[in-house]
C-alpha cells in the first residue's frame, strides 16, 4: 500500500513538475516573440526616420544614424558589391552638402559606364529619386522587386533588418519604371545603424 501511494506522490510530482517546466518555456517563448515584435517595431520607426532625413537632406541627422565602424555602403542596383561600390563614413555623410567631389558608385546598368557623381548628385538620382515615404508598397525583410540583378542583402548582412520602399511606377511604361529603395540595418551598442542604402530598378 505504501509502494501504491509512493507511486502516486511520484507521478503527481513529475506531473506538476513537466506542466511547470511547460509553462515556464511557454513564457520564455512569449517573451522572446514579444521582443521580437517590439525590435522589428523600432527597426521598422528607425527606417521611416531616416527616410525622413534623407528627403529633407538633414545630412547632419542621417550621420547619426550611420554604422561607426562599417559606415554605410551605397547600392545603384541591388546588388551589394564591396569591391565595386561605395562606402562612406559617418563624416562624410555629415558633409555631404559642402562636399563637391567626384566619386565612383558603381556602374550604370549593365554598362561599363561609371557613375561619377557628387554625394548629393548620387542622393538625388539613385536615393531619394521618388517618394518612398507615399511609396505604395513597403515590405520588411522582404524584396518586393529586384530587376535583373541578383538580391544578396540577406547573405552580405545575416543579422541585418531592412525595410523596401517599393515605387511601382506607372502604367504608361508599363510599369517598368518602377524602383524601390532598401535601408539596411544592423544593432550596434543596442541601437539600429545603418549599413546599406540599396536601389533598386528595372534594367537591360
């Protein structure tokens, strides 16, 4: 009789004790998700602010924003090529407005002809050459489009986040002058910097 009971007490314990483990993980998952969702949230903030700066060229703003250490590299056309494109570093960003230089940012297209432009030029005619706050769709963590070029922010940036503002263009063009734009963003001392400015549209 003792053995039955001593059973009993066993199986009640290892019972409450599996339903408190269950229930301890199953909050620790919820937490996770909650935190999840509440830095997509900021990522998702952070982006539409640094649209914001950019389109009222508050370059002096957008400088805080830019990654310390790997500053922010510049894509014409989706994909990301450091030996092929540009990075510039928060300073520069600073001075964008004062800066007449010259820079090679890649090349137009397919074609072997390089893009050399000023910062301001190149802001002008591949960042905020639409209205990507009114843009009509945005996608988080997702391309919406990527042309003829291959898309390889997620493999560039594995512990990135990043919002596409995608132009759909217009139906006069049959619709192939959309573009859309990519802010690309990694943690760092807890705060979301960024550390790609991706355009993307159609091209030959």
């Amino acid at each position: 009789m003792k053995k039955y009971y001593l059973s009993i007490c066993i199986s009640i314990c290892m019972i409450f004790i599996v339903t408190f483990l269950y229930l301890m993980l199953s909050k620790e998952d919820n937490d996770k998700i909650e935190n999840e969702k509440i830095e997509l949230q900021i990522g998702f903030e952070t982006s539409i602010h640094i649209l914001n700066l950019i389109k009222n060229k508050d370059y002096e703003s957008l400088s805080e924003y830019i990654h310390p250490e790997k500053g922010v590299i510049f894509i014409p056309y989706t994909f990301i090529d450091y030996e092929e494109n540009l990075v510039l570093k928060s300073v520069q960003i600073r001075d964008i407005d004062t800066d007449n230089s010259k820079y090679i940012w890649g090349f137009y297209g397919p074609s072997p002809r390089p893009i050399e432009l000023t910062a301001s030029e190149y802001f002008e005619q591949f960042v905020y050459d639409k209205d990507y706050l009114n843009a009509g769709q945005i996608a988080f963590n997702y391309s919406i489009s990527q042309g003829n070029s291959m898309e390889n922010t997620k493999d560039i940036f594995e512990d990135c986040i990043f919002v596409d503002f995608y132009d759909e263009g217009t139906q006069e063009y049959g619709n192939l002058d959309w573009t859309s734009l990519k802010i690309v963003m990694e943690k760092y001392d807890g705060e979301f910097k960024v550390v790609a400015i991706v355009h993307s549209s159609y091209t030959l």
